[in-house]
C-alpha cells in the first residue's frame, strides 16, 4: 500500500507571525495518527524556526530547492547538508517555476535530485508539460525526457527513497485543475517508464498530482488509481482549506 501524502509548496509566501498562525492551526488538527502524511514547504529563511514550531507533531518539513553541489563558492545557495542540518525530511526539486523562470535543465534537476539523496533528503521531483506542449501531443515526450534524466544519473532504484509529483503548468495557480482521468493518464504513464526499469519500484513509488488542487475537488483527483496524493500550492496557505485536502486524502 502506497501511504498517501499530501504535502504544500508555500512558495514566496508568508512571515514568521503568518507562519507561527498557520503551523499552530495545522499542528492542532492533523491527526497524529492519518492516513496521509504531511509535509510543509516553507521558504528557506523560514525552515529552522518551522522545524521548531512542528516539533512533536507528525507534520514533516521539506524545502523548496536544493543546490547541485554540496559546498563552496556558490553564494546564495542552499546545500542538502544545510537542510537536513535544520530539521528538513523533503526537498522539491525540479518545479516548474525554477524549470522555467531560473531555466533549470533537466540535467540540472537530475543533480539536484542526486544531491538530495547524499544526505538522506528525500527528494520530490516535479515534471509537467505546458500547455502548448499538451495541445501538440508532446505531454508525455516531455514528461519522458524529464523523468529520463534522473533515471540516467541516479537509476530507477533512486526512486525507492524519493516522491515524483506530476504538475501541469497549464494547472498551476490557474484555478484550472487537470481532470482526474487526464491526470490518471499521466500518472500511469509515470508508473509505466519505472515500470520498465523495475515493477517493484514502480508499484512503490508515490506520484502526487499537483495544481490547482482545492478542498473541493482533492478527492476526485485522489481517487484515481495512480493519484497518491497531492502537492499543493495557494491551498496550503489556508488551515482549514489545507486540512480538507488532508482528509480527502485519509479516505481513500
Ligand atoms: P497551486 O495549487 O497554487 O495551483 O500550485 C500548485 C503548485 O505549483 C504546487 O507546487
């Protein structure tokens, strides 16, 4: 059984009395014992003092970033090590707001990932096409190529420690969600190229499916077979909109 996660990307958003207010609503109502998990992404500035505020709950931190090489003159980066070192479980890499604004290559993305995994960060690897690339037919080239690069310099076994998140830019922070069936679609996709490397690793690994997910209609999206979960962005801003999504994912 793949343990459902539900998991809020904060992005450029929030300040430490906006933070203190959302994690103390969060950490008073998440069940200690759900069915989903739960992580947060808070930014960067952010993660030490989160780390502190979740102590106790059964809420998990993550990062929204990574840098590729593990230390040295690369001023205003961020290391795996320093992450973990401030209490993260998780790090996105590869989203496709750093894809497209920062113009990180999937190469790029690829080490990320395998700088996560050198100190035990378990990464959660965004891939999605955009919408001229869906109105071509190009989505699951595109998906392929993104998914590919990672297998190649980490290999399908990586996966045993890491969580893809499917995210249509075309979806994101558009109010316009993919369908359950479109979003199904790709992630059987998704399962069926690890598939092709290791059945095992495919039928264990959680894809999440993100944008514009909302409390009204996580549970339709959760319900679709290879749908394990979401990543969640303007939602996860809101307790009470954030929590709703945590249980649709609890009743699966
Ligand atoms: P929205 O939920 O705001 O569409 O954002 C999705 C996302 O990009 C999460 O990483």
């Amino acid at each position: 059984m793949r343990r459902p996660i539900v998991a809020g990307n904060w992005k450029l958003h929030g300040s430490r009395a906006e933070n203190g207010r959302l994690i103390e609503e969060l950490t008073a109502q998440f069940p200690a014992k759900a069915v989903a998990a739960c992580i947060v992404c808070p930014p960067f500035v952010y993660l030490q003092e989160c780390a502190r505020l979740l102590r106790g709950s059964s809420i998990e931190l993550g990062a929204q970033d990574v840098c590729a090489e593990a230390q040295g003159a690369f001023t205003g980066e961020v290391s795996a090590a320093m992450l973990k070192d401030v209490g993260c479980e998780y790090v996105i890499v590869g989203h496709s707001e750093r894809r497209l604004i920062y113009r990180e290559s999937d190469q790029l993305v690829a080490r990320k990932f395998a700088a996560a995994q050198s100190k035990s960060l378990v990464p959660i690897l965004c891939v999605g096409e955009q919408l001229a690339d869906r109105e071509a037919d190009r989505t699951e080239e595109v998906i392929a190529r993104q998914l590919d690069a990672v297998l190649a310099l980490s290999g399908v076994d990586a996966f045993a420690n890491a969580v893809i998140a499917y995210e249509p830019v075309w979806a994101i922070g558009t109010g316009r969600n993919a369908t359950p069936e479109q979003a199904q679609q790709v992630h059987a996709f998704i399962r069926a190229r690890l598939g092709a490397r290791s059945d095992k690793i495919a039928a264990e690994t959680r894809i999440l499916y993100g944008g514009s997910v909302k409390a009204g209609n996580a549970a339709e999206l959760f319900a679709m077979p290879d749908v394990d979960g979401g990543l969640i962005g303007g939602a996860s801003l809101k307790a009470d909109e954030f929590l709703a999504i945590l249980a649709a994912a609890g009743t699966q």
